[in-house]
C-alpha cells in the first residue's frame, strides 16, 4: 500500500450502492480512497457501510484518508479562481492535492477585472512551487499568473458562465492561446485532474 | 461638408481601378477619404489620379485629408496592443480615429503575460477619454484594461495566433465573456469600426 | 460613497441566503446595490432582512436606491428590443441604467420584419444619447438602427429563438458582422453589461 | 427539347477540356446550356468548339441560349444586394433566372445600414413576384425586404465578410432566423440555385 | 379583414393568461387566428374566454378560423415526413397551410431507407403544387423528393435524432448542401414558417 | 511475404525522394507497395528508382504489384459515388481494394436527385458483396442504398461541395445520422481506408 | 418469417401505448422484436398485452424472441468497452447481436489509460470474428484494438464524458482519425447500429 | 545573465530584416536566444548579422547557445511522436529544451495502430522524467503514455491529419478528454510552449 496513491472513483452516472459497495471494497487494500462528483444522498449510503468516510461539501468529494505521511511544509500548491463560483471546481483540485499529501494554500476571486485583488496576493503566488488557476468567463487569469511566476501552472477552466461562454469553451481556447511561459490546460470542470497532476510535479525533485 | 466625418471605401475585392474611380469621384464633395484594406499597387494608381492622397504601409489605408479642424487635446483615444502582430489591426483603429479628428495615443506590445510592462503605461491609460484593446491569442488584455479603468473599452479581436485561436474566435469569446465594467466588442480585425466607434464616442459631451 | 456607481451582485448559483447576507453587509457603505438574475424566493429573504429592498419582476434585479442625484433630462438611453420575448433582458438593461443615474426610454418590440413599426420610433430615436438595441433570433435591428444615427449603438444578442438560433449565436454573429457605424456588442444576455456601458458612455463629457 | 430547362455544368473542379466536351455534346440535343462557376480560360476553350456560345463576366457564366420564349413582362423576380461584393453571387442569381426565360431587374448595394437607399425602392420591390435577396456579412436585408412585401423571399447568403462572418455562416444562421413570412434560404453562395427556385416559382399559376 | 391571412401568436415564452388576452383581443378584428407552440394547459384558460377557439394536439395550434373560403381543390400543398417522430413539426406546417385557405395531403414516414414505401405515392407528389418535407436524423428526403418533381420543394429540418444530428442541425446542413433542383429550407422544426411560404407560393398564379 | 497485404505510405507532407526511398527499401521484402496521396512528381522521381512501379493518375496512387492471386470473381466490391467531382476520393478506394486482391465494380454519378439513374443499376447494386458510397454535399446516396441492400455499407464522405457542405461535414453528418440498417462512416476523403475494410470484409467466409 | 430479422421499433419520444400496440402487431408477423430505447413503464405496458415480451435493463431493450436457430459458435462478436459508464451502450449492441443470432462476447472496462488491462484479454480479442468498441471521453480504445487485429472494427462513440467531451463529440472526432486498418464508425451512443451491422458482417462467408 | 532562461522570438508574420535585428540587439545582453517558426530565407539574413546563429532545420529554429552548463543526465524529457509527420513539432519542443539546459531523448513514429511499436520503447519511457507527446489525428498515444507513467505527461496536439481531423481539433479534444492520470495539454502545434514547461518542471526539485 503505496502512501499518496488514493485510489479514485469517478460517481456521476452511478448509484448510491454502487459507490458505497465500490468504496467498501476498496478500503480493504487502500490507504486513501476519493471518489469524486458525489452527492450527499450518496454520503450517507457510504457513511452506513463505511464509517470512517467522510465528505466535503464544496467540491462533493467522499474519503477516507489513512495516509500518515507529512506533507512536506517548504512545498505548497497554490489554488486559485477568478470568481466565486468557480469555487467548488478549485476545491475538487485543491481536496485532491491534500489528500495526495501536498501542502495547499488557497486565493479565491481575484479576477482580472480586479487586478489589484490579485497584487495583494504577490508573496504567496511567487512562494507556490505549482500553481492551479480555477477560472470561467473569459479565463485570462491563468494568462496573468503565468506571466509572474516561473513555475509550472495548471490552467482549470471551469464551466461558470453564460452566453459566449459557452459552457467554458471560451474560458478553455483562452487557455490554450496563452503566451505566458509554463501553463498547460485541462479539461473543463477537471478539477480532479489538475490537483493530480499538481501533486505528480510539486513531489519531483 | 461636414468635418471629421471623411467617406470609406472598403478595398477588399476591388479593383485598384475601381478605388481610384471611386476615390477620385468621393474627391470632388468630401473633406476627408479612407481608403481601408489596400495594397501599394491600388495607392499607386490612386495616386496617380489624385496625387494628394495618401498611405499609410502598416494599417492598409489610403486617406485624403483636408479637415482642419484641431482635436480635442484634452480628450484623446488610447490604441493598445497586446502583441507586435496585433499592429497592423491597432493601426487601422488608430489612424482612422486620427483622420476623424480625434487625438489618438498608442501603447503597443503590452500583453498580459508580462503584466508590469502593462502597468508601467498607468498614467497614459488612467487619462485616456476611450480605449481600444487590440489583442489576439487569448485576448485577455481587454479584461484588465477594463478592470482599471471607469471609461469606455473597445474591445478588438485579432486574427493573430494559430492553433486554437481559430483565426480570432479565442480572443473574440474571451472579450465577449470579460467581467469588467464598460467593455464592448467589434468583429475579429475590424480595426476600422473600433476606430470609428472610439471618434463617436469620443466627441460626445 | 459615490453616487451613480452601485455594487453589483450576480445570484445566479448563490443561494438566497448568501444573496440576503451579501446585500446586507453592502447596504452598510453603498449608496445603491443591485442584485441581478435573482428569483423572486431570493426577494423573499433579502426583503426580511434588509426591508428597502425592492424588486423588478420582468428583468429579475433585486435593488436598494438611495441615489438622490436627478439624471440628465437632456441625455437619455433609448433600449429598444426587436419582440417581446427579449424583453426581459432589456428590461435588465434598462433598470441598471436608471438605477445608475440615467433617464431611460424604452421602445419594444419592432421587430425588422416589420419596419413600418420601426419607423413609427424616429423622433425618440434621433433623440437618443446611446441607444440599446436587445435581440435574439436573426439579430437585425442593430444595423438599421445603427445606420440611422451617429451615436453609439450597443447590440445586445438575447438567446431567444430555436433551431437555428443556437441559444443566442444567430443573433451575436450577426451583431458583429454589422456594416453600420457606431455598433459594438456585448455577450448574448447580458443586459447588466449593456446597462452599465450605456450609463459609461452617456454621462461623457 | 423543353424551352426554359437548360441543362447545367458546374465547372469547379472540371478541367477547360471537360467543360467543353460536356457543352458540345449537350448542344446537340439541348436548347439552353449553362455552365457555371467558369472561368474566362474555360471559355476560350469552350468558345473555340462552340462559337455560338457566350460569356457573362461577373458571374462566370457560360451559356447557349437558342430559347426564343418571351419572358413573361407582367410577372418578374427582382435580385436584390446588401453590398457591391455580392454582387457576383447576385448576378449568378439573375442570369440563371434570365436564361430560365424569366424576366428580372436588380436592385443591388441597398444594405440596411443605409435603409432610405433601400426604401428608394419601394415601387420595383412591391410589384416584384418573387424576389432573390443576396447579402453576407450579418445578412439582415432578407428579413426587411421579407417584411415588407407578401411574396415569396429566396435568402441567398454570401461568403463575402470577414473575422466571425466565418465565410457566410452568420448570414446564413441571420437569414434562417428571420421572423419575416415567406422567406427560405439556400446554399451560401449558391446563386444558381436561388435563381433556379425563383424561376420555378414565378412560373407558376 | 382579409380571408386566408390570420394573426399568429408564438406561444413558447408566454404564459396562458398572456396567451387567452391576445388571443380574445384579435378575435375581435380577425377572421381567423393561429396560436403556434401551445400547451394543452394555454388551451384550457383560451377556451375559457374564447369558446370557439380549437386545439390541434399533435402540432400544438389553438385556432380560431371563420374563414369561408374554399380551398383550391386542384392545387394541394403536400407535407411530407421521414419519420413518425417528425409528424408533429409536419403537422404544424400542414395545419398552417390548412388555415391559411389551402387544400393539404400528407405522406408521412416515408424515409429514404425504405425507399419503395417513397415511391408508392409517386402519383401524389406528381399531382402536387407544393411539396414540404420535413425531416430529422440525416434530413435525405429532401433531396430526393427534389429530384422528383418541378414544383418547389420547401425542406424542413427537425430536432428530431440524437448524437451527430446535433439537434437538427445535421438535417440542416443535409438540406443546404441538396444538389436537387427548387429546394430551399427553414429554421430547424419552424413548421409554421414552411407552411406559410408553401400557402404564399400554393396562391401565384 | 503475405498476399494481399500491401505497405501502405501516406505521402502527403513527405518528399519525392522520401518517397522513392521508402518504396525502394519496401520494395525488398514485400510482394505489393501502395503509396496514396502522391502526385506525378513523386511518381517521376519513383519511377527512377524502381521501373516496375506504376501510377493512377485519378486517385494518385503509385504502386507495385506482384501479387498473383486471382480474386474471387463471386464476391465484388462495388464503389458508388454520388457525382464525378467525388471520383476522385472514390478511385482512392476502389484502386485499393483491387491492390488487396478484391474483384471491383463502380457505378458513378448516381446522386440522389436523379434516383431513377440509381434504380438502373439495381442488379449491381443486388449482387454486390460489400459497397462503399462516395458522396459530397449533402451525402444522402449512402441512406438510400443502405435501404435497398443487407450488405454492409462503407459511407465514405467527400469533401466536395461549398458553402454549408463545410469541407464534408455535411455529407459526415448525414451519413452517421443514417437510419439505414448496415452502413457505418470514415473519415472525410478516406478513400484509401474505406478500401481496406471492404476488402477485408469482402474476404471473411 | 425469416430468422434472425427481428423488427425494431425506436421508442424514445414514443408513449408506453403506442409502443405497446405496435409491438403487439409486430408480433402476429414476426419472429424477433426488438425495441430499443424503452423504460420500464414501457415494459410494463407491453407486457400487459404481449406476456411473451422481456427487458433487459442495462441497454433498456424491450424484446420477444422466437428465432431458434443456434448461433454460429465458431464465429463471434466481441463488444469491448473502455468504461463501466460505457456499458449501457455497448449493451445495447451486444444485444442487439444476440437477438439476431449471434454469439457475442463481452470485455468491459479496458480503457487505454490502463492499456495493461486491455492485454490480458489478447486471446479472446484475437478469436473475435468482429470487435464493437464502445467509448467516450477520448474514445481511443478503437484505435489500439484496431492496430491489434486483422478483422474489422466498428468504433462507436458514447456521449459518456463532461467538458470538452462534447457529449461525444470529442471520442467521434478521435474514431473517425484513427490510424488502424479497419475501423469505421456509427453514430454517438448508436449501440443498436453497431450490432446491427456487426451481425451483417459476422454472418458473411 | 541567468543560464538556461534564452530569449525568444516568434517569427512567424515578422520579415527577415525584423528578426535579423531583434536577434543581433538580444545578443547583445543574453546567453542563448531562440527564434521558432523561422525559415531558410530568414536564417540567411540573421547569419549575415549574427555569424554565431545556427539553424535547426526540420523545426525551424534559428538559435544562438552561449551557455555552458551541462544538462542534468539522470533527468531527462522525453519527446514522443505518433506519427513522422509530426515530427517537426515535436523537434520544435525537443530543441527547445535542449536550449534551455535539459537531456533531451526520442523516439518517433510509434501511434498507437502499431502498439507493440510502442512496448518496444518500454525503458526508456518508464526512466523519462517528463514526457512530451505529440500526436495529431486521433491523438490517442497521449492517454496511452500517461496511463503507463507516474511522471507529468505534456499532450502536445498537431495540425497533421486531413478531413475530421480539422486541423488538430479532433487530437486537442481527445487530449483534454484522457483518463490518465498526469496529463496536461497545450495548444495545437505549440512545440515551443512544450518544451519550455518541460523544462520548467524538469528543473524542479
Ligand atoms: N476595414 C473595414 N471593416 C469593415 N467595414 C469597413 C471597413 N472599411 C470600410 N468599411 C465599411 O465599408 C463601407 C464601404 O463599403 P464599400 O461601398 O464596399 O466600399 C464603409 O461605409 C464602411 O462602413
Ligand atoms: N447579469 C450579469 N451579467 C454579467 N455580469 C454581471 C451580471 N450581474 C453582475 N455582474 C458582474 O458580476 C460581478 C459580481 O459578481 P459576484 O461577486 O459573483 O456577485 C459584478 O461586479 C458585475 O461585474
Ligand atoms: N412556430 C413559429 N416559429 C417561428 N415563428 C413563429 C411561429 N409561430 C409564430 N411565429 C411568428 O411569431 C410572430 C408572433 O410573435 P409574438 O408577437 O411574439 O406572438 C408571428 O407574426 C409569426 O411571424
Ligand atoms: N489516404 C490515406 N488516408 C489515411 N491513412 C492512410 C492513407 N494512406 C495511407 N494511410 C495510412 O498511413 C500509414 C502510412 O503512413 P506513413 O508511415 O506516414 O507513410 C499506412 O499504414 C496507412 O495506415
Ligand atoms: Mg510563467
Ligand atoms: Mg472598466
Ligand atoms: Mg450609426
Ligand atoms: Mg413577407
Ligand atoms: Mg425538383
Ligand atoms: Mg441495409
Ligand atoms: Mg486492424
Ligand atoms: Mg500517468
């Protein structure tokens, strides 16, 4: 049983049984188990079979989490959304690093329609060692962040909204075009994806 | 003849031939003449029938002008670009501002990817009057511009990038989905219109 | 606290609770506020714990105005819509000008497939200091009434229609593609947007 | 051998020697031919098999007409255009029509961004029995003329704009969105086979 | 009041009551009036205030018709449908037809796989004056049925089929692209549209 | 050295003398050599290097065959396409089934706006043991012959068209929206990759 | 009556009565059934009134079988998935094939990213005489099975996925660009396609 | 002048004279500069300013190397490709990462239709320390590669592929649409911006 390594459940499109049943038997042989895009109706299935489950309401994440490994305090993965409804997908990478056993710091709603909100937060975006940028709408906050740091940056573009925005299409291509040195992209919504692939770069050394 | 409100010709698909006809007939009641979209070989034959006219190499245009009324000093429209690549478009906004009789300023090759080189231009772009952002890739120069300023922004598309940018739709969608305050959108390389609906607005009191 | 610049609420995936508590604590140091794409059963709570609250039905804005400041009688916005489904988001349009400060006129449904109707609008219409133009399905009202005046049309796409609106993009596509002068657009449904820039460009000087 | 049904070629993609063997055998058995999408070359080649056939310039039309019908002058269909650049498209329109044995007048660069220029039009447009409107870029003259006249409206969107015209596909998504009655839309760019339908209509009774 | 000319109310979007108003309100004027997209529950509240008003289930049309006319008995207007699922689209096309003064046949389900049940009713689709089809999934029939007859062929995309038809929009752009002669198409399920323009052409003579 | 089973080189973006290497050295070890995607420089160059090797001008397809085995003359392939501009894309298919050792018959220009020139070749089209349909534009020919036969169908769309055909998306969209039993899609202009899977179907027994 | 035909009914946008007495004629003439897309309120109508009728639940199939020839045993198709979320679809194929007489195999969840578990079923995957792979997200497993075998594949994409998935979008693009000899494509989520299609090809000889 | 960190200059829209004097004024102050997407014709002029420049042909990248220190040579990048055609793509971030001081290893041309080709390289895929993919049509290697390593995978998508490929959409989606853990994509052809975040993150520890 590998530390760090949790083992993930992807549960839209499944049952709360299912989940529960799946959750049940992997805990037998796992350290860590996350299973993602969860519903609270799903929660309490799991919690009756699998008391030591517990659930985050924002990102809708069940766990367990047996790992006892420190993460290691000098290196933190940064999360940030540019608004506040991009909140529970920055949350899903953000829970995900945590318990892939990295220190993480949090900056929410610094869009850059507000770019000194964003300044405020100098210090700790030039002390990240990786850095998630959660952000619907026009995504141009990955772009900036991307332009001050010299680390890696994973941008997230979210489905937040509406129009031209066409269910984070728009956030996505900005994303892509960046010409900020550094960043790469996944897919919408995928915040899982990103806090995994944070903690696969903030653990090389 | 109204001053500052010149006659347009749009070159793309004619003959220069038919410009020159056309420039030269405008020539006879109009102050002012742009010519948009075209190539040194139509000025040349412009030219030869109406030496007054002129050209402008990087924004495509051929102009007569004969206004003489001074602009506004006070009031002046601000051209930015993102990109080097994004001249040719910020041009076209630019000069024909200035033939309608607008004082126009440039800031070029300011994008948010280094985002200091942005901010070293706060004066000039706390003053301006109207600001045009021309900007391709993922277009997010028009966001933070529009976050700093309470004037109206222009917001620009260009064609300029490859890949994902699929010809301006990137920068198009990333301008239209902009939270900040005050910002509006022409068509992807329609440099012209910015540049007009910039001198309108500009003129109003 | 300035006048005229009211602190903006977006509901739309906040819960009435949140909204109520935002509008709230922004009452203390705001002289207006304003809270669009709201329900009426987000009304409900904001009203109990902040009673000057007051609601449009049609454009869904929740709003407090303490502004005393008379708007310019000479200098109004014109917002005008093509049918009556798009209504709505003109409405949204027209409440965020007023309640930032400007008279408002509104001219609905005249449509382009029936110019007579149009036309009926002219005097209002030459008045107008900026002009609104809401529309969904083909999106055409922009261009004619864009080339019927020199003052700056905002286009403003509506998602109404079916089939080959594709939720709105019929009418943006069209918008952008205007031949008329003095025509910039926003996204499709964003009336608070249009609002806000309509107010921007109608209190220059 | 039918008078009025001329057989047609498309010529893109055909070598000048296989439109020429193609038109010299059809004279043998047919009345009118037509051959569109031709270039002048293809016509040399043609002309020198087939002397009596003839070349339409702005079209690209190559054509025999031995039909010695009289087009009936009570009832004919009006080809419209938004800009001079469609014209082409128009003429395709037109000379299809004409060859079809139909009479037809044109009204062509009556954008709606100008609309008096198109009202200048009235008497012709009302009296017209079917009516080809060509216009890229947003399209929005098929809704107008669709609303002012209670006869069928063929909506011939052009390739001609730029940016998000996207090679006609906001005039054809404008065109398929009008409100107006008794409008249908063909291919982008598809002029023969708008003045193909218009002559199957106005012949008709 | 003219016969065969109703007042049409699209429904989608309003509700009942607004539905029985403008419905009672025409009545007083019109000789017949089409209320197109309405629900069993519009119906109910317009019955209430208007007892003459019918229902056509299927395609969703309250009506009103005092009309006396007799339709032309030798000239029908044909609605074709590929599928069962596209009968009510058809139907709202030949209902509209019907009260607009014009004799309609049907042929429904009849799509181009099963070509043989098509060419069972070759005598009708000769006999017609006007031809709509409506069709879903990969929209064929249309071009067929073009081929087949000299009369004007209106085609009607619908919404109908899942995956790659995209809503309809694989029909659409089957139908744009048909190389067959005197087809022209509408928005995707606009059954009332087709069948306006099929009454407007079914009355030339 | 297996028959049937020759190396394939895409040449497309390669040179003339990559080209002639690559076949050279396949031309060592294996019995047949296709190489599609080539153009009559590439042959020259080929042709130099290796005498035996030969060119369809028509497909653009240089090879080598040495196979000796007969095909079976009970079990053809039958290659349809809808117009001559699709001949092309269908020779790339037909010319590769008979490399892989297939018996090949082809019927062309048998669009669906003439279906009476389809039904002319009902036995061909009966006796066939696989078809592969070629068709552009609107793609409705593989619906129609999906429907009149239980052997399974190739659609192999084109690129031919303009306007709405969208570079084959059209006729792409159509044909995997067929409701015919049998008939499943390759890429736009795969002609080369429709030919090997007829003939790798045409040989299970 | 022949065996291994069944008859198909499409239920979706179908009531649970007309399912049911369609199925009920059906079954004077018939031997199989077949009713795809159905729910269990629909089964329960059937059933009512056709005792013989049965459903499976996973791919929602509503059934009656009375064919009793023995499937071929030799020859079988395999239905391979690459995610537990792609099983109702890849069901509904492997019925499909069941119904119509053949043997079908089944090897789920061997998505690419885990490509150590596709490779412990290379004996059954190399014995198949026809492979359906069903897939969402990237939809890359057709590729790699397709490189694997000499028989022909059917790729058929599942709108299983969120963000640039596209509902399917994304996996149909990746099949119809595969590289491998002998795949082709149907429809998204078209299960009933693909085993009707395997089934023609797997009962060739 | 920090080591490692070269300046760079995209070329692509600037003239031979403009990058000549942009890289002889950089190499005034930096230790290595890089200019991407240059071509032959520019590369002479550059030389004639700058002797010390040299050229990369198959990515075209003129650079100058004047740092001296030695890449780490236990962490390497790995650059994969699928095919040879998407070689100079993958060359542009290969030696955009030697530049920039990292080992740089390869292997080519080993798509996913051929996966043994792939296993062959099993070592030195499971020794990379970060690996870069690209791919063009289906993009399929990506999400194979990234389920075969713990380490970040960079998708680099390319134009290469013709029809549904849309010039690298069809690679993109597939891309951000993998199930594999430790993926990251950028935009279509970006060799450059891979190379560099491979750098950024091999760098890391
Ligand atoms: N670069 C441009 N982009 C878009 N519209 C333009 C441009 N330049 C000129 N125009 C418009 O084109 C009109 C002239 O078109 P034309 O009569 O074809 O020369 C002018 O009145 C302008 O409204
Ligand atoms: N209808 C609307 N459409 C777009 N943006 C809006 C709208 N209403 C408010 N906003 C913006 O949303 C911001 C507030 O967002 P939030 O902090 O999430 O409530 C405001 O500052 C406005 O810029
Ligand atoms: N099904 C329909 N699809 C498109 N347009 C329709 C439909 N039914 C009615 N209309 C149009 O909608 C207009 C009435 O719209 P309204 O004033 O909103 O009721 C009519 O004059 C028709 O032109
Ligand atoms: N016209 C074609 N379209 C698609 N794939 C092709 C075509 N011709 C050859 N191929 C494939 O390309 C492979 C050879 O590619 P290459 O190694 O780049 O020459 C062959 O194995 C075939 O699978
Ligand atoms: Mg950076
Ligand atoms: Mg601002
Ligand atoms: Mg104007
Ligand atoms: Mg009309
Ligand atoms: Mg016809
Ligand atoms: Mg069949
Ligand atoms: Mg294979
Ligand atoms: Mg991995």
């Amino acid at each position: 049983i590998r530390q760090g390594f949790p083992e993930v459940i992807f549960c839209q499109g499944k049952t709360a049984e299912q989940v529960a049943t799946i959750m049940k038997s992997l805990a037998v042989h796992n350290n860590s188990i996350l299973a993602t895009r969860a519903t609270e109706a799903m929660y309490a299935v799991v919690k009756a079979v699998l008391p030591e489950a517990q659930f985050y309401e924002v990102p809708k994440i069940i766990y367990v989490k047996r790992d006892t490994i420190e993460p290691d305090s000098q290196r933190f993965v940064l999360v940030m959304s540019a608004g506040t409804s991009d909140i529970p997908v920055a949350e899903e990478a953000a829970v995900t690093a945590e318990i892939m056993g990295n220190k993480v710091e949090r900056v929410y709603d610094v869009g850059v329609a507000g770019i000194h909100r964003l300044f405020a937060h100098q210090d700790i975006i030039q002390n990240a060692n990786v850095i998630i940028v959660a952000a619907g709408m026009e995504g141009a906050l990955a772009s900036v962040v991307g332009g001050m740091v010299a680390k890696p940056v994973i941008a997230l573009p979210t489905s937040v909204g509406y129009g031209a925005s066409f269910n984070g299409l728009a956030a996505l291509l900005s994303m892509l075009n960046s010409c900020a040195a550094g960043i790469s992209v996944v897919n919408i919504d995928n915040g899982f994806g990103a806090g995994r692939l944070a903690s696969i770069i903030n653990k090389m050394r």
